[in-house]
C-alpha cells in the first residue's frame, strides 16, 4: 500500500506527493502539508471540531505550535479556466483557443462583447451541448469553492476567538490570583490560594511555592498544588540555590526560565517532580532585587509553555512579591503588638527582680515568646556564654549543657565591648554595610543560618553582663519600630542591674557596718584566738558568700608563717608546722604590706609576680595584710576556686577595715600571751628557791635543785655541779631532755 496523507480539509485520503485535493480542490502549501495519518478520525468531509478546554480553564497552546489552516486561495483561482478546461478534454486545441480569443478582441474594438464559449461555437470550433456541460461543471467546482472558502473563514474566526477567549482568562486567571493574593491575610492562605488557582486556571500538572532558607542559600518547598504535591511538601523538598535544577538556576540568576522535554537539562530533577512533566517554567518572584520566592510550573505538553505564558507567571510572580510584602507588614504590625505587649510585661518584671539572675532569666523568657530567632549570652570568665537560642538548627535552653552545641563563635568579650559602648545604639550585622567589624561577628550571622542579625548589649556599671541577638530572615525582617522595643527592653534590664546593684552595694555596707559593730565586740570580749577567727569568718560569709577563708600569723623574728585558721571547700583545716616566708602569694602579701586582689586570669597574673602555685590554683583571690603601728603580724585571705570577678572594691574595703581589728586582736593576744607566760615563769622561779633556800646542807641543796629542774623541764635525768675554782661559774647540766623542756630550760634561766 503507497504512503497517503490525509486532507485537513474534508479528510479524503490523498497520495503522498498530491498538491491539492481534488475533492475539496485545497492547495497545499510548506506550512499547512498534512503529515502521513494526520487527521486519521476526521470523516471525508467533516470539519474537524475545535478542542474544547474545561469552562474556566486556559487551553494552552504555545505561540508557534497552534494548529494552521490550509492556506485557500481565492473561489476564482480555485476554478480552472473555461479554455483550459476544453484544452485538457481535448474538445478544442490551443489554436483555437487563440482563434477564438482573437475574433474577441476583433468583435471589442467594435463595442460588442463576447465570450470565448461564444466566440467557439461561433466559429465552428465547439459544439453547443459541450460548452453547456463544461460550463455547468465549472459553475459546480465554483460552488464548492465558495462553500470551502466561507468553512476556512468560520475556521479563523473560530481560531481567533478562542485566541481572543484565552487572553481573556489568562487575564481573567491573573486578576482572580491578584485579587485572592491581595485579600490573603496570612502567608499560609497566600500560598495555598496561589497554587491551587493557577493548577486550576492553566491545568498544569504541578503548581509549586518555594520560600528561601538559611538566608537564601537553600530553598524550601512551602506549599504545592497538583500530582504529588502532598507527598513532596511531607518529604520536605529542598533545593539549593545554583543546583542543577531550574529552581536552583533562577534562584542564583534571578531569572525566569523555560525548559522542555527536549532540552534534556534539568530533566533528572523535573522527573523526580513529576513524571509526567513535558515542560517545566520556574519565575523568581523578587522584593527589592532579593528572591524572596520561586514559581515553578509544570505541563504534560511540551508546546504547552511559551514566551507568553512565561511573561504571565512573571506578572502574578511580581502580584505575589507584592502580595508577600503586604503580609510581611501585617505580620510585622500584629508582631509589634505582640512584642509590645510582652515587653511591657516584661519590663514589670525586670522591676520586681531582687536579683541580676532574675533580670537575665527576664529577658531569657522574653526571647523565648518572640517569634523571631535568637540567641542569648551572658558574660562569664571574659567570655560570652550562650544560655538560650531559638530558631536555630542548634537549640539551647536553661535545662540543658550549653557547652557542647557547635555555635559560631564570637568575638572576645573585649573586643564586644569596644564595638557597642554603652549608650550605643543596637549594633547591625548586615552584608553590604560599611562598619568594618570584626570577622567572627561578620559571619555569625550566615554561620547561624541567617540574612543578619542585631545585637543588643546589657551593661552593668560599665560591664558588659549580657547580650543577645535577634536574627533576620531577610532585608528589612526586622523593622526598627521593633528593634527600638527590644532595645528598650535591654535598657530597663541594664538600668534594672545598675539599680540593683546600687541596692546591693548599699545593703552591703550596711552589713558591713553591722559586721564591724559584731567583731569590735567580738574583740573586747574575746580571750580564745579561735573562738574568734570562727566569728570573723561567719561574718565573712555572710556578706560576701561561702569562699575559702584563711588567716595566717606572722612572727618577723623567726620569719615563719603560721596559718592559725583556714577553712578549705567548707572545712577546718589544721596546721600544725609554721612554714618560713617564701614564694607564695601569702608571702608577697606579707612583704608588700599592700591588699592584693586577683579575679581575673589569677594563676597567670600570680606567675608574673614571682608566687609559685601549689595545688588547685584560684578563679579569685583576695588577701589583706594584717598591720599594727606599720608592723605586719599576719594576713587575711578569701578565695574562690571556681569563678572570677568573685571579689570587687567593696570587698577588698571590707576585708580591710576587719583587718585591723584583727590585727589589733592578734596583737593583744600575743601581749596576753607573754605575759601569762611571764608570770608563769617567776611563780615557778619563786617556787624552786624557795625549796633550795629551805634545804640544810649543800647535799641537800644540791639534790633539791637537780629534782625541781628535772620536774619542772620534764626530764629523765638531771646533775648539778659545782666548781670552787676562783671565776668558774657554777655549771647545770640537764640530760635528756626534750626539745620543749630545753625551751623551758631558757625561759627559767633567762637566756
């Protein structure tokens, strides 16, 4: 069987190499030849019926690919002419033809006119009945063309109409999208309504809405609408920006794109989508040059997408961005309410706070309740500690350890402090702004995930205690009526710490000057050492908390030190064994005559001065000499071995002041001691000669004398001699005896 193509037309079945159809007489152009099988179902003189699209919904058709109708010439040149249908029947010969055509231009110049049928039968050359017969075929064939014409017509105008309906819904479909864009009151409502339209509208296979992540280097599938859409927004479909997608592709270009079956890019990741998907177009939708989103379409036809249409998604993309900024400001006032709202009680409770952990847990709470993300640090050892974030991929709060979450680091608590002095407005970390800032800090912001970020600084007297920061999504997340609130909240929590700490350092000196008045009386009444030193140290810890607590005597003739009472972790400690005046940091102590105080890097700073550290070195050390008329009779200490900046001025004035009444109670004591120990001495002086001077011989005496010294110094064994040599003294010898026993043996002879 020879190839045959199909008439567009009437549907007759042609040869493959026909012109024309003979039937319908249509003349086949380039553009219009049908392609072997083309109009398969059509009937032999049916007009094909225009596909219909569902009431409300766009045919898409493509601009190039429309279906074209055959290319009609005119009824007049459809027709053959008269001669040359006589010609080919062979009913008359071209020379007559011309015979004929001249007799007509003889019979013109006359005035009279006359066919070339008429011309013919005149002259003989055509029978009447033939020229009847040709003439009535030809009137037919005319016929035909007139009706075929006036069905070509009806066809363009049926074309141009539905043309003209398309653009009217396209319209119509961008209007009702505005229109449902603009009157959404949530971004929720927004996407949903968007997608769901536009699936609707176009009859695209897939409708989808992704929202940039992680300041726009990803981007999330937010909402869906068509073949697997529910199951690609349960998966969590991310794309990364300049990945081999076209979403990928128009977030990093900001750029519309249009891509087909054909053109093989991108195709893995369109498939995966959907399966179905024979074109693919993915619009930007962009807020002061920034994606904010992206549209992405899919259709099951590959002409289906055009320039056209893409020109359309780009027009309810910008309705979109629009859409989004609207929502973006509803949002950000209904936050403002909110925000105000909570920082106002907020601000209630940072007044009620008795304590600095109180303010900060305040503002921690705060933070929590806020629908922006965040981070919260406090200030401890010269580092900025993170104690709460929310919004990150790494969350902290207060009842977990937040020492082992990977956060970007920041800058040293120094380098914090020279970069939002106080007083300063809140500091901006934004790319493209013109603050050189450190580069820890710079990126801190894209590390955690987002656009920028504002830090807020919470000051204590000059002291940076805290700081947090409020991360932004994108340009313009945060807007400064909101950034003013929480600024304000950082000011009531700074001025609420000076405040309270002006209260604390009041209520402390009141205490100190209780503590005073309880030592003073403490010290007149006092006749036991330890008994004192206990109440020094309860009074300490009072006012100052539980920390280390020691006091060490100093004797300057013997050079020893002797740590008379330490209370070490919450226990007595005993020494027992004075130790001489070295290296340590009591020692420096001693030998400056001046308080020392460490609260800072204090085994570094105590290397530098020359102290040997033994054992667990201090997080805060605080000394005081103990001085009477410039004498140095010993020193007092406190420490604490797990924090810094345990210790400031008021302590250091505290220990002071209780320095010297203990110095003067040391003194005193020593002054009673010596004298008791005096006294002892004579009544004991008294008593043994007393006995000698009552013995009757020198036997006797020297018997009397040798027992008395061997009871009175503890010794097993004692021998008296005596010399009658002119200037030999009388010599006392005492053996065996023990080393308190020769002390004693000193103090009874005097030497």
């Amino acid at each position: 069987m020879t190839d045959q193509i199909i008439c567009p037309v009437c549907g007759s079945s042609l040869a493959s190499d026909a012109q024309h159809c003979p039937y319908c007489n249509t003349i086949f152009g380039a553009v219009n030849r049908p392609s072997q099988g083309e109009a398969s179902e059509a009937m032999p003189g049916s007009q094909p019926a225009p596909v219909q699209s569902p009431p409300g919904q766009i045919k898409l058709t493509g601009r190039n690919t429309q279906p074209l109708r055959p290319i009609q010439a005119t009824p007049e040149a459809l027709v053959p002419r008269l001669g040359d249908i006589l010609v080919n029947e062979g009913l008359v010969s071209e020379e007559d033809i011309q015979r004929a055509l001249a007799l007509q231009e003889k019979r013109a110049t006359v005035g009279r006119s006359l066919l070339l049928g008429e011309a013919l039968t005149e002259m003989g050359l055509l029978e009447r009945q033939d020229l009847d017969r040709v003439i009535t075929r030809q009137l037919l064939s005319l016929h035909s063309a007139l009706k075929e014409a006036n069905r070509t017509l009806e066809l363009r105008v049926q074309e141009r109409t539905q043309d003209l309906e398309n653009l009217v819904l396209q319209i119509r479909a961008a209007a009702e999208i505005t229109q449902a864009a603009v009157s959404a009151t949530s971004l929720d409502e927004l996407l949903r309504r968007t997608v769901e339209l536009l699936q609707q509208r176009f009859d695209f296979l897939l409708v989808s809405l992704f929202l940039p992540i992680e300041a726009g280097k990803a981007f999330l599938l937010q909402e869906a609408a068509g073949e697997n859409a529910e199951q690609l927004k349960s998966q969590g479909m991310r794309i990364e920006a300049g990945s081999n997608s076209l979403v990928g592709w128009v977030a990093a270009n900001k750029k519309p794109r249009l891509v087909t079956i054909g053109d093989g890019e991108f195709f893995a990741v369109r498939e995966a989508m959907v399966a179905e998907s024979r074109a693919e177009a993915s619009i930007p939708i962009l807020l002061n040059d920034q994606v904010v989103g992206i549209l992405d379409v899919h259709h099951a036809k590959s002409y289906a997408l055009d320039e056209e249409v893409l020109a359309i998604l780009q027009t309810i993309g910008n309705h979109i961005a629009s859409s989004l900024a609207n929502i973006h400001l509803l949002e950000t006032t209904r936050l403002g309410l909110k925000e105000i709202s909570s920082l106002h009680k907020a601000s209630q409770q940072i007044m009620q706070a008795s304590h600095p952990d109180d303010i900060l847990k305040v503002v921690s709470q705060t933070l929590s309740a806020s629908e922006f993300s965040s981070i919260m640090f406090t200030a401890t050892e010269q580092k900025l500690q993170a104690v709460l974030s929310r919004g990150l991929k790494t969350v902290i709060s207060p009842d977990q350890d937040v020492s082992t979450p990977p956060l970007p680091p920041l800058p040293s608590l120094e380098v914090m402090r020279s970069l939002m002095p106080p007083g300063s407005p809140p500091l901006i970390i934004e790319p493209g702004k013109s603050q050189p800032l450190p580069d820890e800090l710079a990126a801190f912001p894209k590390e955690a995930g987002w656009y920028g970020a504002v830090s807020f600084p919470i000051w204590c007297r000059s002291r940076l205690d805290g700081l947090f920061l409020l991360g932004m999504e994108y340009p313009g997340h945060i807007p400064q009526a909101i950034i003013q609130s929480f600024a304000s909240l950082a000011g009531m929590a700074s001025n609420a710490l000076d405040k309270l700490y002006a209260f604390q350092t009041m209520q402390k000196r009141m205490e100190a000057l209780q503590t005073m008045n309880t030592i003073s009386q403490a010290v007149s009444v006092a006749t036991d050492l330890d008994t004192l030193y206990r109440v020094i140290h309860n009074e300490v810890v009072r006012i100052i908390g539980d920390v280390d607590f020691l006091i060490a005597e100093y004797d300057a003739r013997t050079n020893l030190i002797h740590i008379s009472y330490m209370i070490d972790s919450g226990k007595l400690v005993n020494f027992d064994e004075p130790f001489p005046l070295g290296q340590g940091l009591v020692s420096i102590l001693i030998n400056s005559g001046q308080p020392l105080r460490l609260v800072e890097n204090t085994e570094e700073r105590a290397r530098e001065m020359g102290a040997k550290i033994l054992g667990r070195p201090a997080k805060s050390w605080l000394g005081v000499p103990l001085m009477v008329a410039n004498e140095i009779v010993g020193a007092m200490v406190v420490q604490d071995l797990e924090h810094e900046f345990r210790f400031d001025e008021d302590d250091q004035l505290l220990l002071t002041t209780l320095g010297a009444q203990v110095a003067v109670a040391l003194r005193n004591a020593r002054l009673l001691d010596m004298m008791y120990h005096q006294a002892e001495r004579e009544r004991r002086l008294y008593e043994i000669t007393n006995r000698i001077r009552s013995a009757a011989d020198i036997q006797t005496i020297l018997d009397t004398t040798s027992h008395e010294l061997r009871k009175a110094l503890n010794a097993r064994h004692a021998r008296v001699e005596l010399g009658f040599r002119e200037a030999s003294p009388v010599n006392v010898e005492v053996k065996e005896a023990s080393g308190a026993a020769e002390a004693q043996m000193e103090d009874l002879l005097g030497e």
